[in-house]
C-alpha cells in the first residue's frame, strides 16, 4: 500500500510537535529526541521524523582552529578537507559518488570551534550512511598523496576566498588585532607557510586525537524506527576504539584596557570601508542573547537605527550592518559601513558611534524589542524546517554546551530578554576601551605597482 505524505502544515506540526503554551502567546517549539551514548563514548542524538522519506545524519566534532598550535594553523580545516580522501573500506571520491548517485547530499565544514560532517539521503540508504560515517572513524586514507592534493586545495581556498578578496586582508587583520588568546587570533584557513609545514606525521597524530567516537556527537533525524536505528549505529560505531580525551583549550581572553586601530591599503577594494568590533561574552548566557536583540535593533534590516541613520538619513554608506557572533569562548561585536564615494570614515565612525550612545542613553522602543524577538523566532524556526539542518544545529548544540536541548529553549531565552537587558550590554561591552577598528582604504593598481619599485 502507497504512504500518503502529509501535506506542509502537517509536516510542520509533525516534524516540530508545536504546542500552544497559552492563549495569545506564541507556540512552543517541540523537537522531540532520544539521547544515547555508546560504550566507547560517542554521544548520538536521534529524532524520528515521518513527515518525509529522508535520513539526514551529522557528525561534529570537537576541535576546530582554537585546537591548533603555532606553526599549525589551518589545520582543523585541512583535515576536514582530508576526510573526503577516502577511508580503509571506501576509496579517494567514492564517498561522494555514492551519496550523489543516491540522490542525496553532503557537505563538511570547520570553524573555531567545531567541524562537521553532514549528509542527507532517501530513507532506504540509512545503512550507507552509517557505513560511510564510520569507516572514516574508524580508518582515515592518510597518505602523502592525499595531503598534498588537499593541501593545495585548501590554499586555492585561501587565495579565492581571502588573499584576492576585498577586505579580505583587513578581515584578518580585525580577527588578530581583537584577540590576545591565540586559540581565536588566527584565522580558520591559516597561513600558506603553515599549511606547507603541514607532515603526513601531523595528519595522523591529529586524527587520533580529535577523530575519535568519545570526542565526536553523531544526530540523526528523518524516517526512521530509533530502536532500529539505534541497533545499527551500534553495529557500525560501537567497536571503533576510545582515545585519550584531547587536551584542555585555554580560553581564557585578558581584558581590554583601550582602543585598538589599524589602517590598510586594499588595492582590490572601490570604496572606503570601516570595520568595527566589540569583545563580548560565550554564546548560550542571558548577556549574548540581550547582545543579539540588541544587534537587531542596531543594525538588521532597513529598519534598524544604522540604516536609517546612516544610509537614508545622512547617506553616507551604501551599507552597514554586522551581528553578536555567537562562540564557545570570547565572542564579538561585529559592525561593518562600505562607504559611499567622496565620504569620510571618520564622519562614519562619530554616526556609528552616535547610535550606540543613544542606545545607551534611552531604551529601545516597545516595537523594535518586539521585532527583534519576532525575527529571532523567524530564522530559528527557518533554520530547524528540514531534517538535515536539525541535525547540524543539535550537532553544534549538543558539541558546544553539551545541551541538545537548547533547540527547545533558545527561543524562551530570547523570549525573556527585556529593553533594560539591551540598555544594560549596551552600556556595558559596546565601549571605547572595547573596541577594536580597521579601516580599508582603496589602492588603486598603479600606486601598488610603484610601491614595488
């Protein structure tokens, strides 16, 4: 007999368990998991969804580029690279075979920290997954050949994505210049020298340390029986061995006690460019969700106070805007104006600054409190529509604060923060002593060429 799927609203209702907490308010977000962890560690969360015939599966790991050394920076992200090379069961580019030609998709990604693994399929190859997943667990293809390939990959990455981009010095200059603790003062991509010294000895000792099952959360979400699911996770990851927990990162970031400024020459960039940033505090705590509603108010949208400010009322930018970046460790403020031709950074920088007082001074308005929250709910409930994103956030969840339920209570922490709450962080972290600022200023080709004489 054909299974009737649901239509879209069912799904929703289904897949989320939505809940009306009381007349007039808004619903509640159920996402409904099991919480397992196997013998040898690994902790894996599973969420039974029949709304359509998909398994999607995530693999997070915990290290990313605040786990590296110096001399060994780009590291975490050339060993996400080097996952793709094949495994003891699976050959070089046979894990992406079989998933595209399965009708699915994949992907891997490494940030500061984390790196992730993730890949959606028609229910029916859940054993493939499974399979694919855990040999590269298990066993890694490490060999010179492989590390090159990837090694040069990875730079090509560097070069298209920052070396040869618009402020693309300056956003690393920013992201130096703003940390002290060198676990977050470098960027993810590293440096060419330090990919370079990366050895086939490097690879390996790394893969021990970081890539194994007590170190690592595995969510899965889609059609599927969790008791079925659960026996066949165990058949594929249970055996693989237990490591040493790696070592503890230093998270530890020293106060600022004044300004910190730069000025760089961008012979890519056309326009003037003022970036700004701001220490805060770790992701998950009452001051960075006041932080967010107040990013909103500040400067998301054509509503927010920077665009009316400066781009309608003032024109001097042709854009401004930024976020609270959410990290396990010190996070930042972020603001960043493109100026319009003929206009002067420092004029941008006293408007911006401007704001910020205000915002200080007085509280936000009932209605820009209210919008903040109801955006918020908007991409959170966006973000968590399909299986394979589910996974990927209780994955990040679950590795960053040990808390897979925090897909079910971030909204009512945001839910709870008050105008005083925004005036409060406001006041407190968005300070001079605080702030660290880059200015780009455009280069053009013949003033560089000289320069090289």
């Amino acid at each position: 007999m054909r299974r009737t799927r649901k239509s879209l609203a069912s799904l929703l209702l289904c897949a989320f368990a939505l809940t009306t907490a009381a007349a007039g308010q808004a619903k509640k977000i159920q996402v409904e998991f099991k919480d397992t962890t196997l013998k040898n560690g690994l902790r894996v969360i599973t969420v039974e969804d029949h709304s359509a015939p998909v398994v999607s599966i995530g693999v997070t790991y915990n290290v990313g580029s605040r786990n590296e050394r110096k001399g060994r920076t780009g590291f975490a992200h050339l060993f996400e690279h080097m996952m793709f090379k094949g495994s003891e069961n699976v050959g070089p580019g046979e894990h992406f075979f079989l998933i595209f030609t399965n009708g699915g998709s994949m992907n891997g990604t490494t940030n500061e920290d984390r790196t992730n693994y993730f890949e959606s399929v028609p229910a029916n190859q859940l054993d493939m997954l499974l399979f694919l997943e855990s040999d590269r667990m298990r066993g890694l293809d490490i060999t010179k050949e492989n590390l090159d390939n990837q090694r040069n990959a990875v730079q090509e990455e560097r070069r298209l994505g920052l070396d040869n981009q618009p402020y693309g010095k300056s956003n690393e200059m920013l992201q130096e210049m703003l940390y002290d603790n060198f676990a977050y003062k470098h960027s993810t991509i590293g440096s060419m020298e330090d990919l370079n010294a990366a050895s086939v000895d490097d690879v390996k000792a790394f893969f021990k340390t970081y890539y194994a099952p007590n170190n690592a959360v595995l969510t899965l979400v889609g059609d599927f029986n969790t008791k079925e699911a659960l026996a066949k996770i165990r058949k594929h990851f249970e055996d693989i061995p237990r490591q040493e927990a790696p070592p503890a990162v230093d998270m530890k970031e020293p106060e600022q006690k004044a300004e910190r400024r730069a000025t760089v020459e961008d012979k890519l960039a056309r326009l003037p460019q003022v970036a700004i940033a701001f220490k805060i505090v770790p992701g998950n705590t009452s001051d960075f969700y006041a932080l967010q509603v107040l990013s909103a108010a500040l400067q998301s949208g054509q509503s927010s106070r920077l665009y009316q400010s400066l781009v309608k009322e003032k024109e001097i930018v042709t854009s401004v805007g930024g976020s609270a970046d959410e990290k396990r460790g010190t996070g930042a403020f972020y603001i960043t104006a493109t100026l319009r031709p003929g206009k002067k950074t420092e004029d941008v920088e006293a408007a911006i600054y401007a704001e910020i007082e205000r915002l200080k001074k007085d509280e936000i308005a009932d209605w820009e409190l209210q919008k903040a929250k109801n955006s918020t709910r908007r991409s959170f409930i966006n973000s968590i529509q399909n299986s394979l994103s589910r996974a990927v956030i209780l994955g990040q969840y679950t590795v960053y604060y040990g808390d897979p339920n925090l897909i079910n209570t971030r909204l009512d922490k945001v839910a709870a923060i008050t105008k005083e709450d925004v005036q409060r962080v406001a006041k407190r972290y968005l300070t001079e002593a605080n702030r660290t600022v880059v200015i780009t200023m455009p280069k053009s080709a013949d003033t560089a060429e000289t320069g090289r004489q």
